[in-house]
C-alpha cells in the first residue's frame, strides 16, 4: 500500500520549472503555500509577481500666507531657515513648531521632509529565508 501511496504521489507532483525573473527589477517570487492537513506534506504553489511600491507623492504644504490665515488672532507665523513654519504668539512673544489649534493637522503645514511618504505602505506579503 505504501508504494502505490509513492507511485501516486510523484505522478500528481508538479515539478518546478525555474524561469528567470523579468528584467523589471519590480518582480518577485511568490511563494504560496497550500492547505492541508497535518500530516500532509507541504505543498507550494511558485509564481512570478509584480512588487511595485506606491510612488511617493510630496504632499502639498499650505504656504506661510495661507498658514497665517488658520491662525487666531493674535498669531503670526514665520518661515525658519530650515524650512519648517513656528507659530508665535504676538502679545507674549512665546513660540511653537505646532500650530495653535491643537486639531490642526501638521501634514498641512510641516515640510515633506518632515513626514514618511511610506508609513502606512504596508506590504502584503511575508518574506521567508
């Protein structure tokens, strides 16, 4: 019984054929892994994909113009030297990188340089060694 199981099992197996990735270097082997039962052996399944990562788009700031007009009154806002917006408060002459109101989104102000264009880019897939 144990050798037709053999016999049945190299027939129904299909063997791997390499082929060379595209010259793109945006693809990647896939490699999915069947279902099965406990004591079944592993069976995978071997595919070519496409593996682009999004294109980082520099988000638009406002200007400092269009900054000074968010502010309440009372506030200015300047430009530093390296580039990012401080908010000052005028009759106390006290300074903050954030803007004055709280809920205010710093993605709408910060320079891109600031923010990580890939922090919500997550992949789907599980890299194996």
């Amino acid at each position: 019984m144990l050798q037709l199981h053999e016999v049945h099992q190299q027939t129904s197996i299909k063997l791997y054929k390499y082929r060379r990735l595209d010259k793109n270097p945006q693809e990647i082997r896939h490699l999915t892994i069947l279902p099965g039962d406990f004591y079944h052996d592993i069976r995978v399944q071997i595919s070519h994909v496409p593996f682009a990562v999004p294109t980082a788009l520099a988000p638009e700031r406002m200007t400092l113009e269009e900054a000074q007009k968010t502010t309440p009154a009372g506030w200015r806002v300047y430009e530093a030297f390296t580039g990012r917006y401080i908010f000052e408060r005028e009759d106390t002459e006290d300074t903050s990188w954030t803007h004055p109101d709280p809920d205010f989104d710093p993605s709408l102000y910060d320079p891109p340089s600031m923010m990580d264009p890939y922090a919500n880019f997550q992949p789907a897939y599980e890299a194996l060694s």
